[in-house]
C-alpha cells in the first residue's frame, strides 16, 4: 500500500468518529499544552535573573563572610572599615573597592511615610556598580570622612516623599534623624526579588552611627576586565584569610552567579517539563486503547482487505499512521495553545516567560513517538489477524 493511500484512510477514519478522535487528541494537546508553557515559563526566569544580574554592572567581585553556596549557612560579619582600607592595599586601586552596610529603616518627608533598605556606602559605590543618577550628585570621600547626614534616594522612595516635587536640597528623615538629599537614582526595578527603587544610600560612616553597628556587610571589587578577575578573587580572598585565619571568605563573581542560579533554574526547568510530560504519557495510553477499540470495530474491514490481497505490513502501516496522525494533529494544536498562552501569560503577569525552539521541537518530537510507541501494539493486532477469523467475526 502507497503511503499516500494509508494516509488518506487515516484522515477518513479520523474524520468518522470526530468526537472520539477530539477526545483522544485531548491528553496529547494538554500534555504538549503544559510542557510549551512551563518550560518557557522557567526559561523566562532564568533569563529575567541573568539579566538583573547583569545589570548589577560587569567584572564585579562580591566579597563575603563564610562559605557561599547551595545550604551554607549564613555567617555573622566580622569585617569592619579597616579591613576595607586592607583589601584596597591589596588590590592596588582604592577606587576599585567598595563598601556596604544594609539595614531596614522608615523614611519620612512630613505626612509621607515608606519603609526602604537603607544602604551605608562610600564614592565608590558608582565606580563599580552600574546605577544612573536621574537627578542631583553621588556622594564624595569628604561626605563619608565627615559622616555627613546626606542621602541618595532610590526613584519609588523620591516618588512616594516628594510626588511631583523636585527633591534634591529637601529634607528627609531616616530612622529619626534629619538627611540632606543630594540625589535621585533612575528606576531600576528589582534584583533577586529586592526592591532597588525602594533603596536610600548614605555615607557608610553616618549608617554605622546610624544603625549602632562597627561591622560592615561585605566588600564588593570591580576588576579592570575579564582576565583579571580571577585572579584578584583569590588574592583577596588569601589576604582575608591571612589576616583572619580562624575565618572563611568568599569571593564571588558574577560568572559563578550566574551559574548556580543557572543550574538550579534549569532542573526546576526539567522537573516541570517532566511532571507535563506525565500528561503525554496518559495522553499515548488513550491513543493505544482508543485504536485497540478502532481494530477491534473494523475487524470485518481487515478481513476482506486481507482477503484482496492485503499484506501483514499493509494493515499495520494503516492503524500506526492513524496513531501517529492522532497525536501529531495533538501535538501541533497543544504547540500553537501552548505559544499564545505563554504569550498571554507574560502580557497580563508579571511572570517571565521565554519561548524556546528547543521545547516546541521536544514537544512535537514526543507528542510523534508517543503515536508510534502506543500505536504499534494495536497496529500489530490488526495485521496478524487471520482473514478467515476476522470475516467471522461480529
């Protein structure tokens, strides 16, 4: 039997029982329905978090107290300004280390009350960290030696204070202490779920008096380019080592970042799409019994066929086709549902969402080996009957 001649049976026998064969298609569309979308929707965060990464700035050195990863426990400080002043000699560039200092604090302008993470820091802060001013001036060296009260606020805090009004020169009051403001931060949005909008910069020496606190929560190095962050990572953090030998420090980049936040996104990514793909393994078992029903129906229709001079391989070609056509024409409806709800998705959410040529050709290729790997048994069945016995047959 021509290919051509198999396939337009198929669609005829499809094209009979409709309804049966929508509901058969149904398990194979939502299970390649749910693997499009979840897979796009842990793809979309992935790159929603590669991106605020990046946008934290480049070649940046994150140095911390105790061991980061997976599980590690967090490590109380020690470090405090002089050890900053240390890790500058070590680096060589003074310009190239920053500080910070983070705590939870109410800002007040008048009636205009919002709770912000203010953030103690030095001038540096801007040379390593990429962080556009909207309006006004950072802080200098002179505002963090003279523990000046003066403050940079971020765009949603300025925007809640101030509404409309321009606020460098104005007054705010930051854990009951009055702070000049000398500048406003373009909106930035958010990094690993922190509101940076929501942020209030002020001298690292003011936030420790502030606060009540010596210590300091971790340095972070901006590297002159690529090649030379890994090395600087292990000479920083060997001389914290040596200067602290009963602690442990991490330095960590935005490469190794990137990739363990990469690498846990990726399994979540796989989980989902495995846990969908349950639903295109139920789906190929409907396929299968709905096509032992079909060869059980159409047993007289074998038998003449056969008994014209039908082969084996004839009648089996026939049934494998109508599976594979079941969950292929599945498989296209669930891709198509599958695009425009992670479209719809990400339009009317805030959920990312990323759609992958990957996923949509995985989709497809399953929803296809699931109509030959549950059609063959049926298809099987029909070609080994006896043509005697199937025009018997009631």
């Amino acid at each position: 039997m021509r290919t051509a001649e198999a396939l337009r049976m198929a669609l005829e026998a499809l094209r009979v029982n409709r309804l049966r064969s929508t509901l058969t298609m149904l398990g194979v569309i939502i299970g390649v329905l749910a693997v499009v979308i979840l897979v796009a929707i842990g793809t979309g965060a992935k790159n929603a978090v590669e991106k605020e990464i990046a946008g934290l700035g480049s070649n940046i050195i994150l140095v911390v107290p105790g061991q980061v990863g997976l599980g590690a426990a967090p490590t109380q400080s020690r470090l405090d300004l002089t050890d900053v002043a240390y890790v500058r000699r070590v680096v060589g560039d003074p310009s190239k280390v920053t500080v910070a200092v983070n705590s939870g604090e109410s800002v007040r302008v008048g009636r205009n009350e919002v709770f912000a993470t203010l953030t103690g820091t030095d001038e540096n802060m801007q040379n390593i960290f990429d962080r556009p001013l909207r309006r006004g001036r950072y802080m200098t060296a002179t505002d963090v030696d003279t523990r000046r009260r003066v403050t940079v606020l971020g765009s949603e805090v300025a925007g809640k204070l101030f509404g409309d009004v321009d606020p460098i020169g104005r007054q705010a009051t930051i854990a009951g202490v009055r702070f000049r403001v000398i500048g406003v931060y373009e909106s930035v949005g958010s990094t690993f779920g922190v509101a940076r909008d929501q942020e209030v910069h002020v001298p690292v020496t003011t936030a420790q008096r502030l606060i009540g606190l010596p210590r300091i929560n971790g340095i972070a190095v901006g590297a002159s380019g690529p090649d030379e962050i890994e090395s600087l990572q292990h000479k920083v953090v060997a001389a914290l080592d040596a200067r602290y030998p009963d602690e442990k420090f991490s330095a960590v980049t935005q490469t190794q970042l990137l990739g363990t936040i990469g690498t846990v996104l990726s399994m979540l990514t796989g989980v989902l799409a495995a846990i969908a793909g349950i639903s295109l393994l139920v789906g190929g078992v409907g396929v299968s019994n709905i096509m032992l029903v079909s060869v059980r129906e159409r047993t007289k229709e074998i038998g003449l066929r056969k008994a014209l001079g039908a082969r084996q391989r004839d009648v089996l070609w026939q049934f494998l086709i109508e599976a594979v056509l079941l969950t292929t024409i599945g498989g296209l409806i669930g891709i198509l549902l599958g695009v425009g709800g992670a479209l719809l998705i990400q339009a009317l959410s805030p959920v990312p969402a990323a759609i992958t040529w990957w996923s949509i050709a995985l989709a497809f290729g399953v929803s296809v080996g699931v109509g030959v790997f549950f059609g063959v048994a049926p298809a099987r069945r029909a070609g080994r009957l006896d043509p005697v016995v199937a025009l018997r047959s009631e």
